[in-house]
C-alpha cells in the first residue's frame, strides 16, 4: 500500500539485532529507536509543546478513543487535525481505540463487525469498526495511525488467541480499505498471535504481504512472563522486513528498552514515565526516587547530576520534595525531567548504535541499575545472551 | 554586598490633583545585574515558594520584577529553619550557601520574604493566637510557632532583598459552640492596641539587630529568669517525689542560645525590612501604628495587609472594597510619601485602580491567579473606549458572563478556535496557538495544561494593565482612563465560592480516580521504596505495577476512559 514516510537506516550494530534510523514523517524526522511519550488527550501532562519540543521530542501519541469522545470528530475536522487543535507541530501518533474500548468498558463485546460497546454518553450500544476507527484517525490526522484489532489479553490461551489473530487480519484489510488519506497518514498493521510462536509467524506472513509502511508487536505487556515476552518480540523482528520500522506497543521502562532496541525494535510508548511523575516519582539511571518521601527534606542535589532538564537545572530534591504530588508545578517539573530522562535514554543508545559501542552501553546501563550482576534480572540476561550479549561474563571479555 | 532603592519620577508635567506616582524599586549588587520593579507594579505571589502552575522557564516569559514568598509555606515543620548547612549545588564556587533564592531559584528576582500568605483564600485556617513571643505560622505541615529568635536566625539565613519586620496580625478565629467551624472574630480593642505595641517592638529589635547590636537582651533576661524558676520547681518538685533523679535539662535549649548568641556581632545591613503598619479597624490605632512605624528611619517600605479586615467588613459585597480602600487611606495619609507601600488585599483591576490614585505603589499578582483557579480568562484592557468581548450575556452556566473575563468553562467555547484575546502576545494567544476551544478541552478533561495556559494569559494581562497606568500616569491620562476603566469593565462580580458545574463534575469524578490511581501508585513506591536500594530496582517496581494494573497495558491511560464516562453523566444530569 501507499506510504507516507521514509525509512533509512544509518547504523546497525554488529554485535545485536539494533539499529539507529531516520524516520521522516509528514510532520518532520524521527530519530530512531525513538520512544514516543504518551499525551493521551492532547496534551502532555501540564508540559507546553515549546518545553516539549524542547526535551527533543519528535514524535507524541494521543489516545484515538479519548479524542474521538472529546473534542470529538465533528471539532477536529473543523479544527484541522489533533495537531491544530493541539498546537503541536511535530509528528502524532494515534492508537486505534480498540484497546480502550474493550478495557474501559465493561459491556464491550467484540464481533465480527467490530467492538460493540455502551455508549459512555447515554448507555446506548455502539459500535467501534474498522472503518469507523479509520475514519477517526483520518480526522485526528496523525502521521501514523493504528489498525483496529482484536485484542486478547497476552495471558489468554487456546482458540480465542487464534481467533483474534485472523479477525486482526480481517480487520486490516477493512482499515486499509477505508483509509482515505494514505499519501498524508502511515497506517500501521499490529502484529497479534499471543505467546505462541506458530501464531505469530503466521500473523506476520498475512500482514506483510498487506505491505503497510510500518509494523506493530501487539498483545504484549498485558501482565505476561518477562521470559516470554522477549521470546515473541525477538521471533518477530526476525520474522518482519528489516526495510520497515517496527514499533513494540506499551513499552517503557527503561531496561526494557534496552533490551528490545538489542531485540531490533524501534518505536516505544508508555504512559508510565509521565503518569508516575504525577505522585513524585522520578526516573534516574541508578533507579527511581520517590520525591514524597520525607528522607529527601535535606537532600540539596538535584534529582539527577547531569541531566540538563529545568527541574535539575532549577531545583534541589529537597525543595521538590515540599511541592511534589501538592503544587501543580511539581508535577510539571517531574513530567519534565522523566521525559527528559527517557528521551536522554534513547538518544544515547542510539549514539552508542552509530559509534558501533552499543553492547558497551549495555554493560554499563545495567551495572547503573543494578550495580550487583546477581541482581539483574534472568530475563534481561537471556535475552541479551540471545543476541550476543553476555551480561555476566561479556564486560570481561571486552575489557 | 546589595543595595536597596526606590526613586519615583517626577510627573508634575502630567498636572494630576492625585497622589499616583510612578517609580522605580530597585536591587544593586556587585555580583548581579541590576533587579527592578516599575512602580506601580507587582510582587508575583507564589504558593510554597513557586508562582503557581508556572514552571522557571514559563514564569521567564512574565515580566514582573519581584516575587513575594510566604515564610510560612516554605518553613515546614519537618524541615530545618534554615539553609546554613546546606550549599548550593548549582553555584559557580561550590562552598556558597544557599539563600532562599537560590533554594527558590528565584534569583533573577526581587525577593520579598513576608511570614503569611498574602491572599489566603481561606481565611478559616487553623490559627492559634501569638503571644509576646511567637507568632502563629500555618505551614502546610501544621502549625509552627515563630519566635524572634528564630525569625533573626531565619533572616541571616534565608538572606531575601527585602524581608518584613516580625509583625504581630490578627488573623485569629473563633470557635463558637455548636458551629464547629471556626469563624472569624472581630478583633477587641484592647487586641489592636496590643497588636500595634507588639509590632512596633519587635520592629525595633528587629532593627537593632539588623545594626549587630543585640535586640534580644531584655528578652533572653526574660526567658532566663523564667527558667530558672521552672527549674527551682522542678528540682523542688523533683526532691519531694524523690523519682530516679532523671532530672537533666533539655540540652536543645542551651544550644539554641548558643546558636543566638553567635550571630548577636553580625549586622545584616544589606538586607531591606519592610514594615507592617497596623491597627485593623480602628481609625486611631491605625494612624498611631503608621505614625510610630515612619519613625523608624531604617524601614525602607511598608505593607498594609488589609487580610485581617475580613471580620470587619459589611456583609454586601460592594461596599466592601471601598472599606477597605478607606482604611488604606488612613494608614497612607501618615506614611512617608518618598518610601514605597504595598497593599495586601486589593487586587481587582479597579480597586488597585483607586489605591494607585491614593499612592499606593505595590500590589501582588493574587489576582490573576485566583482567575485562573477558576478557569476564566481575562479580558479587561486599560485606556480602552469599549470592550472587545461581548456585553454581559447569560450563559447556560448561573454565572454571569461579564466583558472583564470569559469562563472557558462554558461550553460555549467548545467551538471557538480562537485565541482568548486577539493581539495578545502571551504564549497561548500568540499566533492562535492555543485557542479557547482547547482550553476548553483542556478544563473538560481535567488537564493540567489548562491553568498553565491561562495563568501565562492572565499573568501577562495584568502586568499589561500596569505598564499601561504606569504611562498614563506618565502622561497626565491617568485620571481620564482609569474613569474610563469603571465605565466600561464596571467592578469585578462577587465570587460565590460556586464553581462551575462542569467543573464540579469533573472534579468529584477526578477525586475517584485519583484514589484509584493512588493505590495502585503507592504499590509501586512501597515496592521501590523511594531511591531504589542498589539491586532491585525497576523490575520490582514493574512487578507492583503490573499488580496493581492486571491486564492493562500501561501504555494505556485506563482510567481516564472510565473518568471520562462518569463525567459525561454527571454533565448530562
Ligand atoms: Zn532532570
Ligand atoms: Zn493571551
């Protein structure tokens, strides 16, 4: 299908999966692997769009099902778009609304046609189809837009996973059908299949041959092992065309990121760095702070030596710890400086990708973290392994 | 070492039979740029030491030149009164102490350090009364008592441009049987006159010290002399019940007067006092009170915190103000018209109007914010022959909508993709970036970007509406314009405390959500336990996460969804 975006990859490490990428979108050049912050209404958590454009940011996600209720469709398409009505001049990326729908709504019913839902306005049933969710997205404008799928919990087993799997394809062919704007908006396939292997590969084969400009993992971080996660994101990208970004949906924290970029994904999200922020927890590379705790009262360093946000450049921990969770400023500076922090994260893991140190950045990364190798995770370390990384014994053999 | 200065200009050309002036207050010191505010003009008011919702780099974008922190928020019980063992980790020598601006980063202001806050929006709070020697602090932590001693300590300290001398304000209230809440009492007499007493007092130790001569001798005499009578008695108590001669004397208090006495040689001479005039509602205490104050040579300005009127006040909203502008008349008329006044209390666009026309130099930025609050934008413009916005219009909402202010709460706005105001330069309006249908938005989902947005709005109109007096005060058409002003903007209807409908919804709905969230929240920091201890981090807290938000992907905001549905309903009803 058509595609409104280009792909150049300008670096791949030789020792794992990851590569660093430009990504240029309608609304300007992503710098990829990218992690996209989550701005589910509009607007990100109290942050202007100058300080967000600010931290660096290129690429922001809004929640179709939340605009589609407000401003709703009839506003934006006067408006012009999400990124008028928002002010925001750089790349959007909207959800399909799919996934709100059967999570928020009890009565959700998924069939055939599409997600059959209680209308939140007056209890009436509605329906979310593909062509709907399509048209939506066309509205919002965003530079990439999401497939409508059938969403199954990753923790789901039997024919239900594979059920949801054929309707996700069925699905996409609706959504590529009713697309109206694909010379102005990248429509994106999610790849679905649960934990199993068969099922994905399959998804996959279906879903590239539909030939979108870019990919999904679907169904994951839904409460599933950690072990099995790695297992379906590293089976995907060696199954899916390397000439296409490929974006693992939910994904944010950090060491998960780390591990997923050596897996060969490119695109992130997660609501978590902003939404954490708002109850005084702060990221750092030696793991999070929570501001609210009163044995910050007389600690006058900033939240991170070396960050270079207005909340480190500004303040002291023991002055935001009088204000976080209580001044809407705190909030503001947290948002800002964990934004920051995840922002600050990808850009040096993709530095460490082009100057080819990337399994060098690994090492450190985690001995940041964790300091004591006996307690990094298991997971972390298989999946490392399964890409040339040995966590344990590697920084020896480089050294 | 910084020096203070306040210089008005001469305007005779401008030929007014009124007392407004213009002038300029300003900060010298060797290691910064030259700090000022143009007179009439603002000190920005702050909650807890931040202008609200205004993060550094957008409060930047105001131009107000001085900032006024409440001692009382920033002075939390569980914190140290004072920075001295702390240094600033963002100055150039590492050794340098930190002052309050700096813990502030407010640096590049003038700072006034005052106790209470200067628009408290509940005037109910919790206040015991002060005695002889403490005043009553309502820090966001509970209650603290404040005694000279400590204020000195915190002065030499927090070193802010200017501080206010210890004052003694009535702000106490009373309880009566069978109304639980406490309620405002109007003060005695006998409590004013003591009140002025006080304040002058401790003004004048104030001053002593500020000289490094000792203020606190008679005082410590005092306390010493106290103590040794409770300790006779206590020993006499002691030797009667015969317990286990567990007797010791608190070692904290002779510490702490160790600690006073150290300073008693140090002047602090570069730092301003400012003075509060007193008197409440009494016509002769208040001339005394700023009679006896202007005598002090070394006051450099004066505050007329009119907050503790409130008792006092007729019940109909539109007498009120000119009571209490008569009452700052009183104190101005005995005031030294070269020294600067500010008001506290007299904030509407009118009323500052008529307390500049009787001299008055320094007003906060409480007026705006509390716009803000309310999700209105202002629309009022100085020297203007009509109102841009439309004449007062009912609306769906009870409120009326008048031409000095739209509330974007009103729905409205839901549709107008347009800036609050045309040709506003502030960040919202500039280029029709963000227009009220978003802000509308924005309040509709209780977004934080609202009052982001519209404080930078009102923020910057208000400071317009003073560089706009100050020219016309320049140039003679101050009398004409501020007419001109009640003519068209008329005066600022009473708040009922009644929020917008649309805004209580969503708010009640918020409520419920954020309990949610917060559960789930704690979880997490239980699991993380603060600065995550060496070895377990995110992947426990992950753990909690993913507990405490089964089947969620948390890219997803679930709860904002389900926020959203209940609002609705709410919205329908
Ligand atoms: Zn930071
Ligand atoms: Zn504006």
């Amino acid at each position: 299908m058509k595609s409104a975006l280009k792909w150049d990859i300008l670096a791949k490490c030789s020792t794992t999966k990851a590569r660093a990428a430009v990504l240029t979108l309608p609304h300007g050049p992503v710098n990829a692997p990218v992690f996209m912050p989550v701005g589910t209404q509009g607007t990100l958590k109290g942050i202007t769009p100058d300080q967000i454009e600010g931290l660096g940011c290129q690429i922001m996600l809004n929640n179709t099902y939340h605009l589609g209720l407000r401003p709703g469709q009839e506003l934006l398409d006067a408006c012009g778009g999400a990124h008028t009505f928002q002010g925001w001049n750089r790349n959007l990326l909207t959800d399909s609304g799919g996934f709100q729908m059967v999570s928020l709504l009890k009565l959700a019913e998924i069939t055939e046609q599409g997600v059959q839902f209680e209308s939140p306005h007056d209890g009436s049933l509605m329906l979310l189809t593909p062509e709907h969710s399509m048209s939506l997205q066309n509205s919002i404008g965003a530079d990439i837009m999401m497939q409508l799928d059938d969403v199954v919990s990753s923790l789901t087993t039997g024919p239900r996973v594979e059920e949801a799997m054929w309707r996700s394809i069925r699905w996409l062919d609706r959504c590529i059908k009713a697309h109206k704007k694909p010379e102005t908006q990248n429509l994106f396939a999610i790849i679905q299949g649960g934990l199993d292997p068969v099922l994905r590969k399959k998804c996959i084969e279906e879903m590239v041959k539909r030939d979108t400009p870019g990919y999904a993992i679907g169904g994951l971080s839904g409460g599933e092992e950690k072990d099995k996660f790695w297992r379906v994101v590293s089976q995907c990208t060696d199954l899916m065309p390397r000439e296409k970004p490929i974006y693992c949906m939910g994904v944010g924290y950090a060491e998960d990121l780390v591990v997923c970029v050596a897996l060969g994904v490119d695109m992130f999200d997660c609501v978590f760095p902003t939404r954490t922020a708002r109850f005084g927890n702060a990221l750092t590379s030696t793991g999070t702070l929570s501001l609210r705790q009163a044995k910050f009262k007389d600690d006058f360093r900033p939240i991170e030596e070396g960050c270079d946000c207005i909340a480190c450049k500004s303040y002291t921990r023991a002055y935001l710890y009088t204000i976080v969770t209580k001044e809407t400023v705190g909030c503001h500076l947290i948002s800002i400086h964990n934004t920051a922090y995840q922002l600050r994260l990808m850009r040096q893991i993709r530095e460490s990708i082009i100057e080819d140190r990337f399994p060098q950045y690994i090492h450190k990364f985690f001995k940041d973290l964790f300091v004591e190798k006996s307690a990094y995770p298991e997971w972390v370390v298989n999946a490392l392994k399964s890409v040339n990384v040995d966590l344990i014994e590697g920084d020896k053999q480089q050294a | 070492m910084s020096s203070f200065s306040f210089k008005l200009q001469d305007n005779s050309a401008a030929k007014s039979h009124l007392h407004a002036r213009t002038g300029t207050l300003a900060i010298a010191s060797a290691h910064q740029e030259k700090r000022q505010i143009d007179t009439p003009g603002c000190f920005m008011y702050s909650i807890k030491g931040s202008v609200p919702h205004l993060t550094p780099d957008n409060l930047r974008q105001q131009t107000f030149g001085g900032v006024n922190v409440a001692m009382e928020q920033i002075l939390q019980t569980d914190q140290p009164q004072s920075f001295s063992k702390w240094t600033n980790p963002f100055a150039p020598e590492s050794q340098k102490l930190m002052s309050v601006a700096d813990y502030l980063h407010l640096q590049d202001l003038i700072l006034l350090c005052d106790f209470h806050d200067s628009a408290p929006l509940e005037p109910f709070s919790k206040r015991a009364s002060n005695t002889d020697y403490h005043v009553v602090l309502s820090t966001p932590k509970g209650i603290r008592q404040l005694t000279l001693e400590d204020y000195l300590k915190i002065v030499r300290h927090y070193r802010p441009d200017i501080v206010a001398a210890l004052t003694d304000s009535i702000l106490e209230t009373t309880q009566t049987a069978g109304n639980p809440t406490p309620h405002k009492k109007v003060p005695s007499q006998k409590r004013v006159r003591k009140s002025v007493d006080r304040s002058l007092k401790w003004l004048d130790q104030v001053l002593e010290e500020r000289q490094g001569r000792d203020g606190m001798a008679e005082d410590r005499k005092k306390e010493q002399e106290k103590r040794t009578k409770r300790e006779k008695k206590q020993k006499a108590r002691d030797a009667k019940n015969a317990v286990d001669g567990d007797t010791e004397m608190t070692p904290a208090a002779n510490e702490d007067q160790e600690e006073g006495n150290a300073f008693v040689s140090q002047p602090w001479t570069d730092i301003t006092v400012f003075a509060h005039v007193q008197g409440a509602h009494m016509k002769e205490e208040r001339i005394r009170s700023a009679q006896e104050t202007a005598r002090r040579d070394q006051v450099q300005g004066f505050i007329i915190d009119t907050n503790d009127l409130w008792a006092t006040l007729s019940k109909e909203h539109e007498k009120r103000s000119g009571e209490i502008l008569a009452h700052v008349q009183t104190s101005l008329t005995h005031l030294p018209s070269e020294k600067p006044k500010m008001v506290y209390g007299v904030r509407t666009p009118e009323d500052v109007l008529k307390a500049v026309a009787m001299g008055v130099d320094l007003f906060d930025t409480s007026y705006p914010y509390q716009l803000t609050e309310d999700g209105k934008a202002s629309l009022y413009e100085y020297g203007v022959e009509a109102a841009a916005a439309a004449p007062s219009i009912p609306t769906t909402n009870k409120s009326v909508v008048t031409n000095r202010w739209i509330n974007l709460w009103d729905e409205e706005h839901a549709d107008q993709f347009k800036p609050i105001m045309e040709g506003c330069e502030c960040y919202a309006c500039k280029g029709n970036r963000h227009t009220r249908a978003y802000i509308n938005h924005l309040l509709k989902t209780h977004e934080m970007l609202a009052t982001v947005l519209l404080m930078g709005h009102n923020m910057h109109q208000y400071s317009l509406f003073f560089s706009k007096v100050r020219e016309s005060i320049q140039d003679g058409t101050f009398e004409a314009k501020a007419t001109l002003f009640s003519e068209v903007f008329g005066i600022e209807p009473e708040s009922t405390g009644e929020k917008h409908e649309a805004q209580i919804a969503v708010e009640a709905a918020l409520q419920k959500r954020n309990q949610r969230l917060e559960t789930a929240e704690e979880g997490v920091v239980e699991a993380i336990g603060g600065a995550v201890p060496a070895g377990q981090p995110v992947s426990k807290m992950e753990d909690a996460e993913q507990q405490a938000s089964k089947k969620k992907r948390p890219s997803q905001e679930v709860e904002e969804g389900v926020d959203i549905a209940a609002k609705e309903k709410a919205l329908k009803k």
